[in-house]
C-alpha cells in the first residue's frame, strides 16, 4: 500500500484526523478491524468518491493476518451496510492488478469485474492496472456475501 512506505506516528495522527474529517463530513466511515484480544490486525471503510448512488469498499489487513478472513468479512458486511442505504444501489471495491490476494476478495463475494483501467503506480509492486469490482442491490440478495454473512450469524 502507498501509504505504508514511511508510515510514523505524524503519518497516523493524519490519518485518524483524515478518517474523523470523513465522519463528520459523511465521505468516509472508517473502521478498525480488531480481533477479541484487542490487537488490531486491519482497517476497512465506506468511501463516498464515486458520485451518487455507488460507495467504493477498502481493506487492508496486516500481513501477519491475511488468509484469515477478516478482509471478506469486513467487505461483504460493508457492502451489507451500503446497500441499506436509500440512495445507494451500487458498491465498489477497486485494486491493483498485482494484488492477486485483494482481488480474490470480490472475486469470493460476488462481485462482478466492470473495468479495466490505466492507473498510476504508487508503491513497489502495482502494475499501474486498475481493476473495478461491482455488486448491485439487487444481485447482494443472493451473492456469496451475503451468504458469508449469514453463515457468520452477522446481523446486517
């Protein structure tokens, strides 16, 4: 992640300002993903910067957690979660082509895969190929997400 290259407590005290400005401002919903012990092995949140009707999905799980599940659990109740809304009809997770093992999560959801585009490199390890992830309310009802949800007893 871009982010990640040089990250410091200056660099984290930004962040938590930058996610509680998205609150307040209802852009962005920011959560920790925490396992019961208390350590936090992750982020996700609902990000408003598609234009009306679609929120955008991101994930990030520390690399001594992936392969867990924690990364499919937090996209499939955050798509749950978006699809609630009145005004929303469309969810979207987006990532680098290089990043097989983030790709597999909307691929495992549901998810269709809508575009392929052109993208700035920002870190060691991206192509530079975006690829654009889509699930709409009326497919949620019977994807594997929400199947996961169910299986999970999540309440969303």
């Amino acid at each position: 992640m871009p982010w990640a290259q040089d990250y410091d407590l200056a660099a984290a005290r930004a962040f938590l300002a930058t996610a509680e400005r998205g609150w307040e401002e209802r852009t962005d919903q920011m959560y920790a993903l925490v396992v019961p012990d208390g350590t936090v092995v992750g982020s996700c949140g609902l990000h408003a910067r598609l234009g009306p009707g679609r929120l955008e999905v991101g994930y990030w799980v520390r690399s001594s957690h992936t392969g867990r599940g924690f990364a499919s659990l937090a996209a499939a109740g955050l798509t749950a979660e978006a699809l609630r809304l009145e005004d929303v009809g469309q969810v979207e997770i987006h990532c680098d082509r290089a990043n097989q093992r983030s790709a597999m999560i909307p691929r495992r959801l549901g998810f269709r895969l809508v575009e392929v585009l052109p993208d700035d490199v920002l870190a060691p390890g991206q192509e530079g190929v975006e690829l654009v992830w889509r699930m709409e309310a009326r497919s949620f009802r019977t994807s594997p997400a929400r199947r996961l949800l169910d299986e999970a007893g999540a309440s969303v």
